[in-house]
C-alpha cells in the first residue's frame, strides 16, 4: 500500500519532458503542491477539525475549514496567473502560520518557515526577502507582545531578550534556507535557460541534420539516376593510382560491371585494343595534381563492347586544400559521334559513291590556292563528264546506272596518287584536284594531260554492269592553278569550260583551257541573250529554198529560219539552233516556225501553187507532251491544210522513246501531217523504224552527196539508200546539190527531188513568188535547170510511181 502511493507520488511529482520554460516547471510544481497540499489537507484538517470541536475550539475548526476551502479553491481553477496563485498560496501559509502562532505559541513557527522558502520557489529571489522580513517582523511582534503589556521596559526584561534571541535564530535558519532555496532554484534557472538553449541548438542541428540528410538523399538519388555514369576515385598514393570508390547505377548499366567488379579498381579495367593508352596515362597522371581535365577514350564493357566515353575529372578538396577524392563524370558519346559522322558524311561526301561531294571539293580547293601560291606552286583540275551516261540510265535503268557510277567512282579513286583528290560534282560529273605538279607551267601542263590521258583510258577499260559488259568514254577538260589571281570559282568554271569544249569537238577528249575558250563562251552568252529578244527585234526571217525534180520543175520546198543581227550580220542557223535546243528557247521558237510555215502554205495557195511545205521540227520541240495539240491548235487558227506540211525530224528522234515517237507520229499523220527524216544516214539508220514508222520521205545528207559521183563509197551509200526507200515507197530528196555532175547521177538514179545552190539560194518567201510565173504557174529554181533524164536512166516501177503520187 505504501509503495503504491509513493509510486503515484513520484508520478504526480515527475516533469515532463516538454517544460522547457522555468516559469512553466514552476506552474507545474506549483500545481502538484497544491494538490497534494488538498490531499493532505483533507487527510490532516478532519481530525483536527473534528478534535477542534470536541475541545470547543471553534476557532481552530473554522480555520481549518477556511484553509481546506481555499486551497480546494486555488486547485479547482488552475488557469489564474502564477504569481497570483502563488501569492494566494503564500498568503493562507502566511495567515495559517500566524493565527497557529497567536494560538498555539512558538511551535507552529513551521508554517511561517514555509512562507519565504516557497515565495523564492514559486515567485523569485525578491519575494522571498520580502516574506522572510515578514516573517521576522510577525514574530518579533508576537513574542514580544506578552512583554509589552506589562509595560516593563523592553531591554531590562529577560523575556524580551529571549523573544529577541528567539526571533533572530529564527531568521537566521529561516534565511538559510530561505537564500539555499533561491539561490538552488536561481541555478536550476540558469541550468534550465542553458538546457534551453542546448535543446533549442540541438533542435536547429537536428533539423539541419534532418535536410541535410533529405538533401544528401536527393543528391544520391539524382546521381544514381543520372543519364552520365559517375565514378568517385580517392586520391592515388607513392605506390598505386586511384581506385574507384564508388560508382553509379547508370556506370553499372553502360559497362555491366556490377559495383562489387569495379570498387577497389583503377581505370585499367575499361581499357581495351583500340584504347588511347597515352590517353589514359594522361588522365591517371592527373589525379596526382589538382586541376580538372577532359578527355576522349575508346573504352570496353564487360562484354567487350566498344564504347566511345566522354571523361570529365574534377577534383575534390577539403578544407585544407587537400585532394580527398576525384570526381570523375562519364559519357557515352558513342552514337553522337557516330551521329556526327554520318552528318559529316552527308554534308561532305557523296551518298552514292562515297567520294567527296561539291562541299568538300571548295573547301579543299579554298585551303589549296593560297598554300600553292605562298609556294609558287602550280596543281590542276579535271572536269570529268562522261560521254552518253544518260544511255545507261535511259536503256538499262538507273539502278545500273547507280551502278556504273558507283564503278567509275571506285577506278578513279584507284588511279590517283597521294596528295590527290577525286569528288563528284552530281549527275556523271567529277572531279580530280590534283597535289603539286612543279613550277614550270609548261611541264605541269604535260604531267595535268597525263592524268588526264590516265583517268580517259581507265574509263575506257569496260564495266561489268550486272553481267553485261560497257565501255563508256569521258569528255576531260582540264586547268592550271597558275595566275595569282584564280579563285575557286574560276578554276571550276575553266575546267568545265575545256569540258564541254572536249565534248563539242567529238567527246572522249581531252582540252586544255585558253583564254579563247573563255571568249567563245562568253560570245555564246551574248548570243544567247540577243537570240531571246530576236522574235520581239523581228530579226528573224523564214526563208524558203525549193526543190526540184529530174526535170528542174519546182515539187516542194523547205522552210529555213535566219537572223539578221543588227551588229553580227546574217546568223546561220547551224550557230543559234543548238544554242536554243540547250537552253529551251527552241520550244518558243519552234512555234513561231510552225505559224510561219502554216502562213507560208497559205501565201503560196493564194498565189496558186500546190506543193508540200518541208519544216524542220526539234526533238525537244516534238517531245512536248502536248505538241499534237499545239498543232492542231495552230492548223484551226490558220486555216493551213495540214497535207500541205511535211515534219522533218532527225533520226536522233528516234532513238529515245520509240514506242511513244510512233504513236505521235501516228496521231500526227492522222490530222493530214507527213513526215520526213532529215540527214538520213548520218545517224541511227535502221531499217525496223523505217517499216514501223508513217514516214513520206527521206533526205539524204549532203555529206553524202558532195563527193558523189567522184568518191566510190559515198556514190554506193546514196545508191542504197535510194534503193532502200523505193523499196518502201518512200520519196527521196538528196539536199546538197551544187553542180550538174551530182544532178544527172541522181536523175539517173531515180531521186525524186533535189534542193541545192544548182537551183536556187534560200530567199525570202515574197521574193521567190515574185520570180514566179503568173499565177497558177510553177515557181522557178533559179540556179539553173536539169536535161531530162537520159535513156539509160532506171525509171521507177509503176507502182511506187503510184503510191508516190498518191502520197503526194
């Protein structure tokens, strides 16, 4: 029993933690007295109470009962203020000790005892003296009342002195204890503030603590998620290099080294055949002193995949400036520096061949020119085109003609020397920039054409093009880097200048570039531009030469294009018609032609003369999608009857696109058009197209004619090909003819038309009519007439005469 309640006591009297405050611990004891005070109270004041009324001492119970009543007051509403309380506590002790004292005598002193030592608990230093000089004031007033009403004076009664004595050792125990106690609980103040202060430090480290903890979490989980790997390394010693310490999880899923495989290991363990050793010494060697360095290293996971990394080593040091570890941050740059090759690849090099592309060829011809000409040095470029590429593509496709490039590619790259260079410009042009060829610009023109003379005869060698063999020739213009003054751009446009003058002189040359090629080109130019506003100028002017039969009658007549140049003179048409096939104004000039003629055949109807008009048709111009149309467009404008136009298209027509050259010949022959094929036998003669197609004629070249009757061979070719057409049923008209030798063996031979200087000059249309007879006549040939044809001359069967007729 007794434990138990010695048990709730120490309970009821322990602090808890959280009174921090001195004024707080001091409520709280003050509450536990209290309540203990109404406790023991309860337990003291019955029995006195009741004793006090057994002995009548009324006084004594109303006391006791005042007492119990006010500390049950003072418990029961605990939020009043602490010194109020206190001060309310200390008063009922003070009154109790002085009424105990009135009654009792000097042996309830213990209650005035109680009074300082519990105001310098609850209250302070301060209030405590001033209880205690209460206290001695109290009793000495009441030990020395007696004394007083016996109105003896006080210093000759001994009872007095003994008051005083009394009161005096009172107030010496009394202050003791009273001053222990202050200055016990000013020290347990101090202690409090001091473990206040610690607990409030202790909680500020505690929350740094706390975030530097939840910061150290945070970093850790963003270095082991980071893309980069991370490896920490402490600091090499005298005797071995760094060693990793610690690595992250994407270090462990780039390499496949678990941490257990790497910690305690140095860098050696990533190295491998293609490893930079000097590399990796130099970053070994930098962890011995204290500046951060990068690096690139060819470096091997624990498969032995090579890996490109990326290496940034960064020192750590302490507050001494002490190197205690190294932090080295890593890279797996692998596919960026594959990525950057491939662009590089794309940017600078050719996708199809592999060989540098125009880019790469300026660049190093930028770097090229000033080192030579610091030097004095001399190289040179080749402008390489081959000769009939489109052939591949057109006949075979372009898969083989991918092929052939990428062939013609590999065999110059083959050929070349150190120093030299080969790209490819696009299409089937390339380029070699060679290295140093001397300083005499007469051998470094030797040794240029040399080359070139190498790459014409490599391209020369045949090409195996998916099982089939090819030979392919090249047109090679070449040029000096000699003048000071060259720029990329004019070594370029020189080389390519020779070019196509090695390819206009019969391709698979070689040309070496002059300053007349330059001039020429630059007359071409000049001529190009006067050649676009030559139809607005009215420069241009259709003529017309016409053609005769074995008799000298007039039977036909073609419609010849030519230009007044106001400042050139007179253009022939073998000078700007090539100029407009390149360049495109054939098409517009085409049809001008076309309207021209159509007019032409009116103007020759309305002055009564019925013959076939002859007009000279492009290629380019046929090939228009929409030439059928633009025909019959212009034949229902003019009125002109399209049986009085005959076409005249070369052969080279008929090389590309047979199939579809048929149909719209066909679909022209059907409007009234007819057709004949200029400068027959020069070009692809075959006899296929010649039963395939809706032809009218054949004329025969005048290479041919101008050596016949004199040259044997060219005698024999005009024969056959007069045989050939009669076979067919096709008329023949021999161009050329300028004496009366070459008439009479082709009026002997059949040939129904001719048209040459012997007749007649090309002349403007209304002066040719003006020479006419009266209308309705034949129109003359001028130059001259043909005797009839002598006996022995082969006459025609009737029936080609027939179908000639008919055709006509």
């Amino acid at each position: 029993m007794l434990s138990t309640l010695l048990y709730r006591l120490r309970q009821q009297l322990t602090i808890p933690d959280d009174l921090v405050e001195f004024d707080q611990w001091r409520d709280f004891v003050l509450s536990k007295i209290i309540a203990i005070s109404v406790a023991l109270g309860m337990a003291t004041a019955i029995p006195s109470v009741l004793l006090a009324l057994g002995a009548q001492q009324l006084q004594i119970a109303a006391v006791d009962i005042s007492a119990l009543v006010w500390l049950i007051w003072l418990w029961r509403w605990p939020g009043q203020r602490l010194r109020w309380r206190a001060a309310s506590f200390l008063a009922l002790a003070y009154l109790l000790g002085l009424f105990f004292l009135l009654t009792i005598g000097v042996a309830s002193q213990a209650y005035l005892l109680a009074v300082p030592v519990m105001a310098a608990l609850f209250m302070g230093l301060r209030p405590a003296f001033l209880a205690l000089v209460l206290n001695a004031l109290t009793l000495f007033v009441v030990t020395c009342l007696p004394h007083a009403m016996a109105a003896i004076p006080w210093y000759e009664n001994t009872l007095m002195l003994e008051s005083l004595i009394t009161t005096l050792n009172f107030i010496f125990v009394d202050a003791l204890i009273t001053i222990s106690c202050a200055v016990l609980l000013h020290g347990l103040a101090q202690s409090l503030k001091r473990q206040q202060r610690i607990l409030h430090s202790l909680a500020e480290e505690q929350r740094h603590l706390q975030w530097a903890n939840k910061a150290l979490h945070l970093i850790g989980t963003a270095v082991a998620n980071l893309n980069d790997m991370i490896m920490i390394l402490d600091p090499p010693t005298a005797d071995s290099e760094a060693h990793i310490v610690f690595v992250n999880d994407a270090f462990v899923q780039g390499t496949g080294y678990t941490r257990a495989e790497v910690i305690g290991k140095n860098l050696d363990i990533l190295s491998g055949p293609d490893t930079d050793q000097a590399e990796a010494a130099r970053l070994q060697l930098s962890t011995r002193g204290q500046q951060a360095t990068h690096g690139e290293l060819f470096c091997y996971t624990k498969e032995r995949q090579r890996r490109l990394l990326e290496i940034d080593m960064v020192p750590v040091t302490n507050d001494e400036g002490r190197v205690t570890n190294w932090v080295s941050i890593v890279r797996d740059i692998t596919e960026r520096k594959q990525a950057e090759q491939h662009i590089h690849q794309l940017a600078y090099y050719d996708v199809l061949t592999g060989l540098p592309n125009r880019r790469l060829l300026l660049d190093s011809m930028a770097a090229f020119l000033p080192e030579r000409r610091l030097e004095r040095q001399i190289g040179a470029l080749l402008y390489i085109d081959l000769d009939h590429f489109k052939n591949i593509n057109d006949t075979r496709g372009h898969t083989i003609g991918d092929l052939f490039l990428r062939q013609v590619a590999q065999r110059l790259n083959d050929m070349l020397a150190p120093g030299e260079m080969v790209a490819r410009l696009g299409g089937d042009e390339f380029v070699i920039l060679t290295g140093v060829l001397g300083t005499a610009p007469d051998i470094c023109r030797q040794n240029a054409v040399a080359l070139a003379e190498r790459a014409r005869e490599a391209l020369l060698q045949p090409f195996a093009l998916d099982g089939t063999p090819y030979t392919s020739g090249a047109s090679i213009g070449v040029t000096l880097s000699s003048d000071a003054l060259q720029t990329v751009d004019d070594l370029l446009r020189e080389a390519d200048i020779a070019m196509y003058h090695a390819k206009s002189n019969g391709r698979n040359r070689i040309a070496v570039f002059e300053a007349a090629m330059q001039t020429e080109i630059e007359q071409k130019l000049a001529l190009e531009s006067d050649l676009a506003q030559a139809i607005e100028r009215r420069e241009l002017e259709m003529h017309v030469q016409p053609q005769v039969d074995f008799a000298g009658r007039t039977v036909g007549a073609e419609l010849l294009i030519r230009w007044h140049h106001p400042l050139r003179g007179i253009i022939e048409p073998e000078v700007f018609i090539p100029l407009a096939e390149d360049n495109g104004m054939i098409l517009g000039l085409g049809e001008w032609v076309l309207r021209h003629g159509c007019e032409t055949v009116l103007r020759m109807r309305s002055a009564g003369y019925e013959m076939p008009l002859s007009i000279n048709v492009s290629p380019r111009q046929f090939r228009q999608i929409d030439f059928v149309e633009q025909v019959g467009a212009m034949l229902l404008q003019t009125g002109a009857p399209a049986s009085a136009l005959i076409f005249e298209v070369t052969e080279g027509l008929l090389i590309e696109s047979l199939d579809d050259t048929i149909v719209r010949m066909q679909q022209l022959a059907k409007l009234g058009i007819r057709f004949s094929i200029d400068d027959f036998g020069t070009g692809y003669s075959s006899m296929s197209y010649l039963k395939r197609l809706p032809l009218y004629e054949l004329k025969i070249d005048k290479d041919f004619i101008r050596d016949t009757p004199a040259s044997a061979n060219d005698t024999a070719i005009v024969s056959l090909i007069l045989s050939m057409a009669h076979h067919f049923g096709l008329r023949v008209v021999a161009e050329g003819v300028e004496n009366q030798a070459q008439a009479d063996f082709l009026a002997a031979n059949g040939c129904d038309a001719m048209q040459g200087y012997l007749f007649a000059r090309p002349m403007p249309i209304g002066q040719w009519l003006q020479q006419a007879p009266a209308a309705g006549g034949t129109p003359p040939a001028t130059a001259g007439t043909l005797p009839p044809p002598p006996p022995s001359a082969p006459m025609l069967p009737a029936a080609n005469r027939a179908r000639r007729s008919i055709r006509r």
